[in-house]
C-alpha cells in the first residue's frame, strides 16, 4: 500500500507494510495530524495505548524515514533523523521519496495523510 504525506506544502510517498497495525491505521485514512517534533529525530502523534492494532515488535537499528508504531504510549512516528538508539517498535512503513530534513527544527506540525493514487 502507498501512501502520500502532505506537510508545508510538501508531498512525501511511502510503502506502508502488510500487518495489523498498518491496516488499522490505513482504516483512518485520510486524516490529517498535529504531530509533535521529538528529541531531534522524530514526529511524533500519540493515538495513546491501543490506539492501533498489535503487530510484531522489532528492536534493531531504524533507518530514517521508517514509520513506526510505539505501543507503550501508542505513538504513531516519523523518524526522520538517526542518533543510534535501539528500540522496540512496530514498523508500519518507510517513506521512499521527499526530502525529510523539513521536519529538522521545524517544531510541531499538522501533517496530512492518505492513500496514493
């Protein structure tokens, strides 16, 4: 499934992965976000503990641009800038095309999503 990303006037596409938690959140689809600027490397919008469905946790190295879901807080992220941390999180997808240094320093940001054509 592709998905476009609307922030700043700026389109961004990305693979989302075939499990529960992608499906749950494509089921919200189209919606748009106010997501939060985090520890300078993510965005942030937190749907809060079960806000999507469970999928199974990897706990490796991301890769900026992933799209995760971080079930404790039930956060639904952007990565968007690597500084080595390892945790658990569900991988829901990986933007492949847009330049996310947008989001560096930018503060919080209403960010649209919904299905590519």
């Amino acid at each position: 499934t592709n998905l476009k990303i609307t922030v700043g006037g700026k389109v961004f596409f990305a693979t989302l992965e075939d499990n529960a938690t992608a499906k749950d959140f494509i089921k919200k689809l189209p919606t748009t976000l106010k997501m939060e600027n985090l520890y300078d490397r993510e965005m942030c919008y937190h749907y809060g503990a079960g806000g999507l469905a469970d999928s199974k946790t990897r706990s490796d190295n991301y890769e900026v641009g992933d799209i995760i879901y971080w079930k404790p807080r039930g956060s639904f992220v952007i990565l968007y800038k690597q500084n080595g941390e390892l945790f658990e999180r569900i991988h829901l997808g990986r933007i492949t095309e847009g330049d996310l240094n947008i989001f560096d320093g930018g503060g919080d940001m209403e960010i649209k999503f919904e299905l590519a054509e």
